[in-house]
C-alpha cells in the first residue's frame, strides 16, 4: 500500500498542494464545479422522478462526486472508462452534455443512446464512455478487453473500469484481474467501495476491510484513496495512469467512499445506522473541496453560489431540451441491433 | 487441395489473420508448443506465425469473452472459442447482455465485430461435453449463428464471420472436424472438401440444397445434415425423393431458401441433435407455419434428441441422437 493510513491529514495536505500546483487553478475549479454538476443534477433528477415526470429508474451518484471527478480529470481525452448502473457521475465527468444525458434518462431519440439505453446504460464510446453496463461486474472483463486493444496496437491509451464493492464479489473481477496482470494491461480497476451493495453491508459478504487487497492475489499493483476527497482521487488515479501508459500494467485502486441517497428509486436507507450517516455526512465531498479551494484562495465564498445558480441553469436547459426533443417512433425499435442486415421480422 | 474442417478454419484464421492485422485469437491451450491447437487442433502451429496474436487464455471464458467484448469495441477483431459449446455458458452473460446487446444500447454508435467459435455435437463424453446450444442463442436478438457442416463452408463461412461487423456465434461438430492425432475422434464422418486456392467467402444468412427432391424437404445442420443425406439415400431406394435444405446460418435464416422448397415439396421434417423443447425445429416449423401453412400436405414433423441432458452409456447415446435409420423410418411413415 502506498499510504499506508489514507486518513493521515498531513500525507493529505501534501497531495493537495501538489495536486493543485500540477492542475493549476482553473482545472482545479473545472473539478469543482463538474462535481456540483453531479449533485444538483442528480437532486433534480430525484425530484422529477418522485413528480413521475421521468420515466424509468434511477440509481443516484449523490455524495460519490469526488470519484468520477477526480478520475476522469487524470485521463486523456483519447481514454475510455467503463462504468455501472449508477452512471450519471461517470457521464458528466468524462464530458457527455448534460442535454443528451437529461434526453437519455427521458427516453428521447437525442438522448447520449437515441433512447435504447436508459437511465442505467448511459454512455458515448466518442467521447470515451462505453454505454454503462448494468450487470454487476460485467463493465471489468470489457474495460480490460479496450485497454487490450491498445496494447496490441502499441497506443498510448488507457482504459477504466468503474465498479463497486459488490462487483468485487463477481467472478468477472477475479478473472479479470488475473489476466490484466498476467498480461500488463494499460488498465486501472477503480472499485468505489461505498460500503453497501444496494441494502447489504460489505461487512456481511466480505472479510477484507481493503477491497485493495485482493489485488495481492494476482501480484498487482494496489491503492487506495479518500473516495471524499477529489485530489486524492485525483493523485492515486493519475498515478495508475500514468504507470499504466508507461507499460508498467494495471493497477487495482480502491475508492472509500459512501452514498449520501438510497441504491435506487424511493430506497430510504433504513439500513444504514444514523451515525454511520452522519459521519460520512460530514465528510461531504463538495464540501471539503470547497473549504480547501477557498483556504488556498483559488475560490471566494461568494462564487460559490453564483456556480450553483449557473449550473441550476444548465440543468434548466437539459430539461427543456429532453421535454421538447422528439420521442423515438415504434419502428425505431428495429434501428441499431446490427451493422450488416435487417432485424428479420 | 482437399482439406478437413479442422484445417479449413485453421486456414481461414491464418488467411485472415495475414490480411488483417487486428484479427487475433483468443481462447484455452491454442497456442501452446507442444499442445494441441485448441481441443481439436483447429488453431494449431499458428502460434508460429502469429506470436501476439494467439492469446492463450486462463480457464476464464467469461472473462475473456469480456475482454473479446472490449477489444472488439476498440476496433478489433477477435476470434474467442471455448473448448466444448457447453462452456459457453461460462461466458454467457458476456454474449447475451454485453455483446449482443451493447450496439443495440449504444444507439448504433459502437460495433462489436467478435467471432465465437464452438464445438458442439453428442461424443462418448457425458452430459457436460455434448450439448448443441444452438437454440439457446437463436432466442438472443443480436448474434448472427453459422453452423458449417463441410469444410468448404467452414472455410468459407469463418472469413464471412471474420468480416462481419455484427457478433458471430459458429458452431463446429465434432464429429466433422477431422481432427487429426492424439485429438483424433471415433465415429467421425469425412466433411472434408476440395477448397479453391482463392479468397471466397459463403455468406452469411444463405443457405444451401444439398440434395434436390421433391416429395419432402429435410432441414438440418452439421452432423444431423450428414445423417439426413444418408437417410435421402436410403429413401430414394424406396422411391421417396428427398431435398435436403442445410440452413448453414441459423440466424437470420434463409427462410426464403426453405418457402421455395416447402412450397414444392408440401412436407416438411427438421432434424435436430439438440432437445426438442424450445429447438430449432420450433421456430423453423412456425416459420413454415406462418408463411405458407396452406402449402403443406402433412404436419411438419421435428425428430430431435429426448428433452434430457445427454446420458453416458453408449447405447442410450446412440438411441439419444436421432440416426439416420430414425429419419428414415420417420419420413417413411410420411408416405404410408
């Protein structure tokens, strides 16, 4: 393990401060404001979804900005991540507009999918995201599969395959790993360990406390960062990259981190126990990013608010957008299957 | 020159393979010195020629299904096979919900161009090394199915399958490959063809007449094609003439090629190794049914396997797999 106690604030500050003098201040608050990007989007989501003016279903990213943000900020444009069914951190962080999301989520034919995806399959392979894959685990075999392709045509690129605690339990994570490691993938497996797979603890359905660990098993390379924390994320993520570019093989990063909403739809978390909430609570990523930005100058409080209200306006527009966009006719349904033939009838 | 399934597929791999350099093979003990070139020698000594691009793979298929998925998605070309057809149900989740479906969830934006090769057939190896899932895959929207019964269309059909753009599922039966050696099967049947010394493909989606007739068209792939041409043979002594209808892909069928026949011949008889549960016959026979039901003379008639796995014993395995005697005495029955 790299840091061997994630939580030592003074490792920490000394990752910020490089952080943030490696980004620079207008990258560092990009980061920031793609997280409140996240939050309020999916607040408003949550919203229109108890109003039923959207369709579907909704696994919400709330509290786990810091992941996606601080990841998708270490790669290249040319990158690609894989990611799961809750994908709308992921999407937003690697650039997918907030209109073709919002359309998607509506089941419009602008939507990132033309309205085949759906809220859990969310995703835009030219701007790098495979659309998400909502069965647990199966984004890590494909996210190792792209990173595949790259080596076997030298490219210098790197792929990411987003999971939870949970996926860490499928079989396609095991075998995964193995063959990313016996074969040197340019490949990091970021595990967002949010402590619960929808109403169960990882206490239950594992003895590791370090999802990390399990990496020793096939002789990779391991970290683990502060899920809360963008800079940190930042600086494990871009670390694996960069090993991985170099040929120097894949790395299996563990993200601590919590949901601040329930695993889907109306779940109300009656499961998690008040104090384990409030803990995580004060953890809030937004927050902490905030405080630093603002300790180090980069950020004045009273900004704060006008980037709140100017993404409140994006997310205005994504609306209008996907409620005035086109629904799919009935016949679109025979679009899209195959590149070569006809869907026969 | 005359070659065997077995090396009409490792011909059109190679072939391929040198005009393309993002073909590449991934699978279990297909590249191993010494080894056998996958269970039944199809990719052996291409390890030689091909260094990087004969993968061999942990016991993982669907892990390495997977990372088929994913290279093929990054512009690749990946032929993955599994050791026996059984297996693919190791890797199925990664061909029913991420291959077949990720262009379909895309929006069309992405392409999966994956080839899936597996053996199938009834071989003296119990329940677990037998099945014909071919039926099991034709109810998934997004594969396309070959099922090459000579090499000639083994060849010929695996550089079609190559090519396409589209995921790729071909069945090989055991018993055609003519695998030489050590991997040597008994009660093979010589599927072995003169292949031109050209570049062709065989469509896919084209089926073909193996026999012309005109009393009753016979429908059937691989092995049971074999055993129906038998069974024609046997029946024109009777004076029953056979057509015998080999579909070589069974998605999207050439349902066209079986209307044209089934409207001459008025009968129909789908002969299948698999279950008859939810088989091939079944959709075949309801397609027969919806198109031209006033065409036919007499029920379709579907000989298939019991609706049990594949037992061990070899008598209650040769009675499993419908021989040609039992397409004879079936189709014989049609005509008393």
């Amino acid at each position: 393990m790299k840091k061997s106690e994630i939580d030592s604030e003074k490792i920490k500050e000394d990752i910020h401060k490089k952080v943030l003098n490696e980004i620079g201040e207008q990258k560092a608050l990009e980061m920031f404001q793609k997280m409140i990007e996240i939050r309020q989007f999916e607040e408003r989501l949550k919203l229109l979804f108890l109003e039923g003016k959207m369709p579907g279903t909704i696994h919400q990213y709330i509290g786990m900005e810091a992941c996606a943000v601080g990841a998708c900020s270490a790669l290249n444009d040319d990158d690609v991540i894989a990611s799961t069914h809750r994908p709308n951190g992921h999407a937003i962080a690697k650039g997918i507009s907030m209109d073709e999301l919002m359309a998607e989520l509506y089941g419009k034919s602008t939507g990132c999918c033309k309205g085949k995806g759906g809220a859990m399959h969310v995703g835009d392979i030219n701007k790098g995201m495979l659309p998400a894959i909502a069965i647990v685990g199966g984004n890590i075999p494909i996210a190792a599969g792209m990173a595949l392709a790259f080596q076997l045509r030298k490219e210098p690129r790197v792929s990411l395959s987003f999971f939870g605690d949970g996926a860490s339990n499928e079989g396609t994570f095991h075998e995964t790993l193995n063959m990313a490691s016996i074969w040197n993938l340019p490949v990091v497996f970021i595990c967002e360990n949010n402590h619960y797979g929808a109403s169960t603890s990882v206490k239950k359905v594992m003895k590791v406390e370090n999802i990390a660990d399990r990496a020793c098993a096939y002789l990779m390379r391991s970290d683990i960062a502060d899920g809360m924390d963008v800079l940190d994320v930042y600086y494990s993520t871009k670390e694996a990259v960069d090993i991985a570019r170099n040929n120097g093989g894949p790395t299996l990063l563990e993200l601590k981190t919590f949901r601040l909403c329930g695993h889907s739809r109306r779940d109300p978390n009656n499961y998690m126990t008040k104090e384990e909430i409030e803990y995580w609570k004060a953890k809030d990523p937004i927050n902490l990013y905030q405080d630093f930005l603002i300790q180090e100058n980069v950020l004045k409080i009273e900004q704060v608010e006008k980037i709140k209200e100017m993404v409140e306006e994006k997310i205005d527009k994504a609306l209008e957008f996907a409620e005035n966009s086109p629904e799919p006719k009935p016949e679109d349904i025979y679009e899209d299957l195959y590149v070569t033939m006809e869907v026969p009838r | 020159m005359k070659l065997s399934i077995a090396e009409a597929l490792r011909k059109a791999i190679y072939d391929e393979m040198q005009r393309d350099s993002n073909v590449f093979c991934m699978g279990e003990d297909i590249g191993i010195p010494g080894g056998y070139g996958g269970a039944f020698t199809v990719t052996l000594g291409l390890e030689k020629d091909f260094r990087d691009r004969i993968i061999d793979t942990p016991i993982s298929e669907e892990g390495f299904f997977g990372i088929a998925c994913g290279a093929a998605i990054m512009g690749m070309r990946p032929i993955v096979d599994v050791q026996y057809g059984d297996f693919l149900m190791s890797a199925a989740d990664q061909i029913v919900n991420e291959i077949a479906k990720l262009r379909y969830m895309s929006g069309g934006k992405l392409k999966v161009p994956i080839v899936m090769r597996a053996p199938v057939g009834v071989t003296g190896r119990g329940a677990q090394h037998a099945q014909s899932l071919e039926p099991f895959f034709l109810s998934c929207p997004g594969l396309k199915i070959v099922a090459p019964a000579t090499a000639y269309d083994a060849y010929g059909l695996l550089k079609a399958a190559i090519r396409d753009d589209d995921p790729v599922l071909v069945f090989e039966h055991k018993l055609l490959y003519g695998s030489k050696g050590p991997r040597q099967e008994s009660g093979v049947l010589d599927a072995s063809n003169e292949i031109p010394d050209e570049d062709y493909i065989v469509p896919i989606g084209k089926g073909i007449i193996r026999r012309k007739g005109k009393d009753v068209t016979i429908i059937a792939s691989l092995l049971m094609m074999h055993f129906s041409l038998m069974a024609a043979d046997m029946l024109a002594k009777e004076g029953i003439d056979c057509e015998v209808i080999d579909p070589r892909t069974l998605w999207p069928l050439d349902i066209d090629l079986i209307l044209e026949s089934v409207k001459k011949t008025g009968r129909v008889v789908i002969v299948e190794e698999s279950p008859k549960q939810g088989g091939i016959g079944a959709e075949i026979g309801m397609q027969i049914n919806e198109n031209i039901l006033d065409y036919l003379i007499s029920p379709i008639i579907r000989i298939a396997a019991p609706n049990t796995p594949v037992p061990f014993a070899p008598k209650m395995e040769k009675s499993y797999v419908p021989q040609p005697e039992k397409i004879y005495n079936s189709i014989k029955s049609l005509f008393q």
